[in-house]
C-alpha cells in the first residue's frame, strides 16, 4: 500500500506543478518547430551553439554559463535565499520558465532527406568518351584538357571501386593544368562537378599559410571537401579536390623573411597529395582547442591543380631559344614571340625555375595545358553552350515576352573587344553587359516592344538596334 501511495503522490505532483516525469512542463514554450532561446542573452540555438537544458525548462548557452560561474568566482553575484522562500506560495517552474512570445520565436530550418546512396560498381562509372561528351556540351574547345581529364577521373573510380588489381595497388594521378587566365580552367571543374554525383571541393590557394599564421591551414582544403560529402567522412575519401591558384603559392625569389606562404604551403601539401592519414578541423579553417576533428585517409581523394602561372612563357621562352645561333637553319630569337599557347612547351625544370619544388611537382604527375581562346572559340563560346552568355539574356527578355537576336556582326565584334581586354572569356559577360545596360532598362517601358536586333553598328556605337513593335510584326507577316 505504502508503494501505491507513492505512485499516487507522483502523480499528484504531475499535477500541480505540470511537470512530466522527464522535468518538463506539459505545456512547454518549445517544441520541434521552433528554436530554442538562451534565457540570458535571447541568442537562438543557432546563433549559440548547443545550449544547456536547465530544470524548469530553460535553455542557456555556454557562454553566458561561462561568464556566471566566472562572477561568482570573483564574488560579484548577491546570492539568493532560497530559505526565506515559501515554497507554497512560490512557483519555481514559472519562476524558471522563459517566456517568448511567439511572434519572436523562429522556426527551425526543415533538413531535406536526401536518399541512401548505393555504392559504386564499375558498371556506374561512365566511360571516359562519355564524360569528354558531357564536358563538350558546356566547354567549347580545350579538347586536349578534357580529354586526359575524363581519362583521369574514370581511372580514379575504377582505383577506388576495385582497390586492387591482382595485388597490383594503383597509385593516384593527380593533375596540374596550366592555362591563360579566362581560358575554362574553373569552369571545366565546375561542369565536372555536375556532372558526376561525387563530393568536389573547389578552393583557392591564395589563402593558405604555413600551420601557426593567419590565415586558412593546409588541412582546410579537405574541411570542405568534408562539408561537401555532409560531414560523411567514407563519402568525402572518394571525393575530388580542385585546388585554384596553384601557382600563388610559388618559392618567392630575393627575399629575406619567412615564406609563410609560398614554400613551406608546397612542403605542408606534400602529405595531402601523396596520400596519408590527416586531422581534419570539421567546420573551420584552422585547428584550435574548440574545433572539433575527425581523420580522413588522403589515399583515394583526386587532387586537381590549377593555375595561370604568369611570367612562365618567359621562362619557356628562355630556354627555347638558349641555343639559337646565326645561320640559315638557326633557330630565331623572337621565333615564339607571336606564339600563343607556349605553355604546351612547359618542362618540369621550368615550372622548378617558377618555384615549385621538386617534391611537389612529382606528386602531380599528369600535367597539361590549355589553350588560350581565339576569336573564333569566343564567338563559339557566345552561343553554342547550354548556358551561353547569350541564351541567358535571351531567357530574361523572353520573360518580358521580348525576342533578343544577335547578328553575326555582332558576335564577331564582340569577340574582337574580348580579345584586346585580354583576359579570355571573361571578357565576354563585362562587354555584353554594357551593350544590353540600356536595353534593359528601357524595354520594360513599353509593352508593345516584339523584337530586338543587336547589330555590328550598335556594337561599334555607329548605330542603334532595330526595335520591331509587335502590331508593325504581325502587320508584316499578314502581307507576306
């Protein structure tokens, strides 16, 4: 009977104070739709971390519990005397309970199920024919580039579904592409990025330093890689990693400090690339006492780098003509001058004369260049790509039930303006948004504009487009 009354007591206790067995109150403040709130600062739990759940409901986060315990340490706190309090007529779960309107509360953002991925076999690894394929419909021309990168990322699969073959363990391939700026270095990467369902990490050199300086440390190119592959650390060993600006990080030359950011980043990289077991900061750019890490195996991710390398034509060219000589069958010394793709030429002794050190250079055994851009593959690159510059700004005006056309004219003379800014196809966007400024801002006055036609003239401010109204279209048609 005594067990029965207890029970009995509980359950009295329940309620009265509407406290659930767990110690919360039935008719909580919070709830999974909504955030919860830090009782002191009025920070949600996702602008302070995880919060601290307290009895009577309440929620506080670290740091406001740090700085509590911190005053009472230094005795700046009037404690309270809980033994002057009634406990009948005072209730400590009120007391305790934060209130907040709910105008004020903000609802938690809905995490996307995203399905279980099977595992890779060799049948779903798509043939190196078939990514150069995929790779065309988007990136015009560097037929070359996309044709050892296709080979490289299905050979990379193949290593990593089978391991091993016969015992035999294949070693990585690692890529360094070399090209002018604007050629389609990044953008190969980002179109291969779409195409294939693998977590890719795309980052940029410029910021790494040496472990202990400001700045992001080596270990930071695979944090995204992991936060690609959602913290999935078996997903992100099977990834890719494209590494930007390579040639940023270059033994610097005369200098009498510490190269915190040029040699000793290539010396740091040489475990990642080779292939080795790393501490992985998830989350951040660096390695602290409060960042959590987690150990990623290097030894199947692909590395791929990238960079402009300035100034290596001059180094390319210097070697090309040491030996030129007078005579009828000498070679010049202005031979190269007009050549525009002398990064084909390039050695591995030039690219150490660059200041890339040996050790690094080894470890990217495939290296390539591509082309710079003509004037025909810009006029190509204008509108034939599945995303073209063009068919996006005809996309707008089609919004606007306007038909956008270009002539041939016009595509030419905009091409030859993107080649005398030198910096390869990003030249084309800044061009046609100056030509389509007004454009834009005028045809949404008028309703009854049909059609408009960029020509040369307009190109070459000699002209203005032809604007045809819809009324004197549909008239023209009806005669015909």
């Amino acid at each position: 009977m005594e067990h029965i009354d207890e029970k009995d007591d509980e359950k009295n206790l329940t309620k009265d104070t509407g406290l659930s067995e767990q110690g919360e109150t039935k008719d909580s403040s919070h709830s999974d739709e909504y955030e919860k709130f830090c009782y002191m600062c009025r920070r949600s739990e996702s602008q302070a971390g995880k919060l601290i759940h307290m009895p009577g409901d309440v929620y506080i986060c670290q740091d406001c519990m740090q700085r509590t315990f911190d005053s009472l340490n230094n005795g700046n706190v009037r404690f309270l005397d809980i033994g002057a309090i009634d406990p009948s007529k005072f209730d400590f779960s009120n007391f305790m309970k934060q209130q907040i309107p709910k105008s004020q509360k903000v609802k938690q953002k809905k995490k996307e199920k995203k399905p279980e991925e099977a595992p890779i076999t060799l049948k779903d690894i798509p043939a190196p024919h078939k990514i150069k394929a995929n790779l065309d419909e988007y990136v015009i021309g560097q037929d070359y580039a996309k044709k050892v990168i296709s080979v490289a990322v299905y050979n990379h699969y193949k290593r990593v579904v089978t391991d091993t073959m016969d015992d035999i363990e294949i070693d990585k391939s690692n890529m360094l592409m070399i090209g002018p700026t604007g050629c389609g270095k990044t953008y190969l990467v980002k179109t291969l990025a779409r195409l294939l369902n693998v977590p890719l990490a795309i980052t940029d050199a410029t910021a790494l330093t040496e472990a202990g300086y400001i700045g992001d440390d080596v270990e930071s190119v695979l944090s995204k890689l992991l936060a690609a592959a959602d913290n999935d650390v078996e997903r992100a060993e099977r990834g890719i990693v494209f590494i930007d600006e390579i040639d940023k990080i270059a033994k610097k030359k005369n200098t009498n400090s510490r190269d915190v950011s040029g040699e000793s980043v290539q010396q740091g990289m040489l475990k990642l690339l080779e292939g080795s077991e790393v501490e992985v900061p998830v989350g951040a750019s660096s390695k602290n006492a409060m960042v959590p890490t987690t150990t990623i195996n290097t030894k199947n991710i692909l590395f791929i780098c990238g960079g402009a390398f300035p100034d290596l034509d001059e180094i390319i060219k210097a070697r090309l003509t040491k030996q030129s000589s007078i005579g009828f069958r000498a070679d010049l010394k202005d031979k190269y001058d007009n050549e525009p793709n002398l990064a084909k030429y390039v050695t591995i002794e030039d690219l150490r004369e660059f200041g890339m050190i040996p050790e690094f250079i080894g470890r990217l055994p495939v290296i390539y260049s591509l082309e710079a851009l003509s004037e025909d593959m810009l006029v190509r690159i204008l509108k034939e790509p599945k995303n073209a510059i063009i068919k996006q700004y005809q996309k707008l005006l089609a919004l606007d039930e306007v038909e956008l056309v270009f002539d041939d004219g016009a595509l030419r003379a905009i091409s030859r303006r993107a080649m005398e800014r030198k910096t390869g196809a990003r030249a084309l966007r800044s061009i046609i948004e100056e030509i389509m400024l007004d454009i834009m801002y005028e045809i949404p006055k008028d309703d009854n504009i049909g059609r408009v036609t960029i020509t040369e003239d307009y190109i070459l401010n000699k002209g203005l487009p032809i604007i045809e109204m819809r009324g004197v279209k549909s008239l023209l048609t009806t005669r015909d």
